[in-house]
C-alpha cells in the first residue's frame, strides 16, 4: 500500500509540474507577443508623425 501511494504522490507532482511547465510557455510566448505588439505600435507611431 505504500508503495501505491508513493507512485500516486509522484503522478500528481508529476502532473502539476507538467501543468505548470506548460502555463509558463505559454506566459512565455504572450509577454513576448505583448512586447513584440508595444514595439511595432511605438515605430508605427514615429513613421506615421514622420509623414505629415
């Protein structure tokens, strides 16, 4: 029985790790989104004041 809840134990810290590792890339990938549009958006802005 021991031996039974050791393997559930390792399962489940298993899973939240595997949880947690995807959540993270996917903030990963968002801040990255979130950076990449602020910086389009400023040169966006500089080209456009330059044409007027």
């Amino acid at each position: 029985m021991i031996g039974l809840s050791v393997a559930v134990g390792r399962f489940v810290e298993a899973l939240f790790w595997g949880i947690f590792r995807v959540a993270g890339a996917v903030a990963g990938v968002m801040l990255c989104a979130a950076v990449v549009l602020v910086v389009m958006f400023v040169v966006a802005r500089k080209v456009w004041k330059r044409r007027r």
